[in-house]
C-alpha cells in the first residue's frame, strides 16, 4: 500500500501553508510574474479572512463570507473570479 505524502501541516495558520504552498509551487517550476500574482492575491483575501486560523479549521461559510466581502469592495468581477481561482488553488 502506498502511503500519501502529506503537503501541508493541518496545525499551521493559513498564512504558514500559504507560504508553504508558494515554495511547493516555485518548485514544481511556476513563473516568478505567477507566483507574485499569487501573493498578491492572498494580500487581497488576508484583508477579509482570518489567516492565522489553522487552514484546516477554515469553514465553507468563513470563505463564503470573505468572497462577499471581496464583492462589497466594489472590485471589478474579473478581479473577483481571480482571488477565488487563487484561493481554490490554495485549499485544494
């Protein structure tokens, strides 16, 4: 039986395996322009969702929130549909 190599550590905030995340992907060999785009996605998101909370702890409805929170800015909906793809990138 093979066994998972688990990513991330379920204890860290959400900012820790964020980073976390960020190293994994530079390693798999995405473009720095993307990766900065990421960061400054997760800039974005940290505005409206408690990062420090454990990423696993994070609930549907909290990101659910923060996504209308996002939309009460005011932002454009490409700019919107953006932070999300950047976001389920990250908790998938």
């Amino acid at each position: 039986m093979k066994r998972r190599i688990k990513m991330f550590d379920s204890g860290c905030s959400a900012e820790i395996t964020f980073l976390e995340f960020l190293l994994s992907k530079k390693g798999k060999g995405l473009s720095d322009k993307t990766l900065l785009t990421y960061r400054s996605h997760f800039a974005a998101v940290r505005k409206c969702l408690d990062t420090q909370k454990p990423v696993l702890q994070l609930k549907k409805n909290e990101l659910d929130r923060m996504i209308g929170k996002i939309r009460d800015q005011a932002l454009a909906p490409n700019t919107i549909r953006s932070y999300t793809r950047t976001l389920n990138y990250f908790v998938s």
